[in-house]
C-alpha cells in the first residue's frame, strides 16, 4: 500500500484495533470511528507513541442516524481520507423464533445499512481521484448460512455480494475493493465460555486474521478468506455460480414447471 489516511470503523478492540495497529505501523494515518470514547482515546494515544502517525477519533454509535451521519459527512468532506475499513458489526441473536426484533433492527443498521452508507460517502471521491480502497469485513458466514442463525449470515451475505458490485463499478475506476471473509477469530465478539466449546483448530487468532486480510489486498485479491487453504476452492464455487447465468433469466418457464 501506498501511504494513505484510513477510517476505520468498529476500531476500539478486536479486528479494528488490529487494523489500526497494522496500518499504523505502515505510516499510515488513521480515523477511528466506535462506541466507546475512553478506549479509542486510549488506542490512539498509544498508537501516536508507537508508531508516531496522526490519529484521530469519532465516539459514535453507527446503528443511529444522527452518529453515522456524522461520518458520513468526515468521507464526503475529508479529501485527506483515502481509505475505509468497514469493520463495525454485531452478531449475538437467538433463534428467529425467539429473536428479539428490535436487536435484528439494529443489527441490520449496522450490518448492511452503516456499511452501505459509508462506503456511498467515500465512493464519490475516490472514483474522482481515481485512487484509494475500501474494505469491508463480511464473514464465511456469507459461504453457508444454513448452519448459523438467521439475520447474521444474511447481513454478511449481503456484504459479499454488496462488495463483489463494487469491485466491478469501482475497480475499473482504479479503486481498490476488498472482501475480507473471516471465521471464527478470537475477539472480544466471542466470550471465552463460548469458545470453549469450539475445537481450537477452528479459532483464529485475530493478529494472525488482520495479518492475512492485509496479505490478500498487497496481493490484490478481491475476496480474502483467510483460513481457506486453496483458493481454488473459491474459484471454482464462482465458475459453478457463473455457468447458471445464461439460464437465470429466459422467456419461459422451465420444463419440469409446465
């Protein structure tokens, strides 16, 4: 990467805060966006020390209007941001069933519309420019929802597929557009009892996972799953899904339907 100002979003622990360290450490300069004021301010601080960029903070909630408008407004207006790393999210709900739908709500605010709003913030600029990168941080999830509750993997889904558009719009006008598809990665978004219950060959360490994600976009991937071993895997999932094209949209009916 060539020396840019990332804003990074869900940036005061976990994944985020990994990424503010790592880009940090390239000389970049960085916006964190979270919730919580006193540990982006403690993040910051420390980071101004280590690594001696300029760090600054936005303490806002982006599942409310009146905060994610707010950065909103930093993208469009700050030419100096060349980066967003769209990293905020939440997980946590029960069976659909039984499931909360104020939670399901907000996940979704965070989830699907903050990502969507934010990157449409930044696009305009850096397709100008004709330059920088957004990154959005979707889940392998996405790859199987069948085996997880409902809305998460959907939210995620949509980020894939959400990312995958972008690439084809954005990448011609030389902006760089990644999918990080992680698994299950040690973060403060899993408390120890839960992965406790997990085989630790299917846990992450989360340095180990931004470390892989910044290795998929120095080699220009589109799509990063870190712990897929063979990406041919995944290339070969998208020629099976590219060969139903021709036959997803025709006149009539299919035969076994008449």
């Amino acid at each position: 990467m060539t020396k840019q100002s990332f804003l990074i979003t869900g940036a005061s622990d976990g994944i985020g805060a990994v990424y503010a360290d790592r880009l940090a450490r390239r000389g970049h300069n960085l916006i964190l966006v979270a919730r919580r004021a006193d540990k982006l301010a403690a993040l910051a601080d420390q980071l101004r020390r280590d690594t001696g960029v300029a760090v600054d903070v936005i303490a806002a909630d982006l599942a409310q209007p009146d905060d994610l408008a707010r950065v909103e407004a930093r993208l469009r207006d700050d030419d100096t941001i060349t980066g967003l790393i769209n990293n905020a999210g939440i997980a946590g709900e029960t069976s659909f069933a039984q499931a909360d739908p104020a939670y399901l709500t907000g996940m979704i605010d965070l989830n699907i519309v903050a990502v969507t709003r934010l990157s449409a913030a930044i696009a305009p600029r850096l397709a100008a420019k004709g330059a920088g990168a957004i990154v959005n941080i979707t889940s392998v999830t996405a790859l199987m929802p069948d085996g997880f509750t409902a809305v998460y993997p959907a939210s995620k889904a949509y980020v894939l597929a959400f990312t995958e558009a972008l690439q084809v719009e954005l990448g011609a006008q030389g902006v760089r557009v990644q999918a990080v598809l992680p698994g299950i990665t040690r973060t403060p978004i899993w408390d120890e009892a839960q992965l406790a219950n997990i085989p630790a060959d299917m846990v992450m360490d989360v340095n180990d996972m931004v470390d892989a994600a910044l290795a998929g976009f120095d080699a220009g991937e589109v799509v990063t799953i870190p712990a897929l071993p063979d990406m041919a895997d995944y290339d070969a999932y998208i020629a099976a899904r590219a060969a139903l094209r021709p036959n997803l949209s025709r006149s009539r009916a299919a035969p076994r339907y008449l």
